[in-house]
C-alpha cells in the first residue's frame, strides 16, 4: 500500500511539472487522475485513479495557486483558533490525515473539516458581546 501511495504521488508530481501552465494553474478541478494516466499510462490502473496524497493532488489540481490558498485558509484557522489548543490538535490531525488519504473513497476528512469551520463559527459567534437593543 505504502509502495503505491508513494508511486501515485511520483507520478503526480512528474504530471503537475510537465509544463510552466500546469505548474501555476494545474490540470484542472477532477482532472487528476487523467493527467496522471496521460504522464505514465504504465504505472496508473486507468484515469479515474486518485493520487492518495491530498496536497499533491491539490497541486496537481490547482497548481501552486490553489495550493497556496490551502495553505492561507490552514494559516486562517490557526490564526483564529489561537487561544483553543484543543482545536488546533483536531486541525492537526485533519492535516496529517490529508497527507496518506485523499479522493472519494476517503471522504472521512470532508466531514471531519465541516465539523471544525462549524465549531470555529460557533465559538467565534460566542466570543462576541450581546447586541442590546433599546
């Protein structure tokens, strides 16, 4: 399993370097698992494969810019967060999470990422003083 995680991420990173377009913008919302069967149709079982790596995916995806929106909203919530370490152990994990697990088949980390904007929200809304109406 490891092994092929670790190949999946080689061959989207040889994909997401292909050209400087690919490299800013990436290949496109979903368009992964075709870039990657494009690139080395000899190591990926067909183009509906998903790369395991979230981040790479992202980069593939996305390119460096989306990439780099991944990291500020991730910087955003630490931000925020910054006074509750408890939140910042499950943004941790959601993290560490993303780097083995990515694609469909793992959506656990979709729902686990709503519950956290859910709680920040929640938590903020409660930070802030009453409105008092006269």
């Amino acid at each position: 399993s490891t092994n092929i995680r670790l190949s999946l991420s080689q061959v989207a990173l040889e994909a997401w370097s292909r050209d400087t377009a690919t490299l800013i913008a990436g290949v496109g919302t979903g368009g992964a698992g075709v870039a990657m069967y494009q690139t080395a149709p000899e190591r990926i079982a067909g183009p509906r494969e998903i790369v395991q790596n979230e981040y790479i995916e992202q980069l593939l995806e996305g390119g460096i810019i989306k990439l780099g929106l991944f990291v500020v909203v991730v910087t955003t919530m630490f931000i925020v967060t910054c006074s509750q370490k408890w939140l910042w152990a499950m943004i941790i994990a959601c993290l560490v999470q993303l780097a083995f697990f990515s694609g469909y088949p793992n959506a656990l980390h979709i729902y686990l990422m709503l519950m956290i904007v859910t709680v920040i929200t929640l938590r903020h809304d409660q930070s802030k003083p009453a409105k008092q109406y006269s």
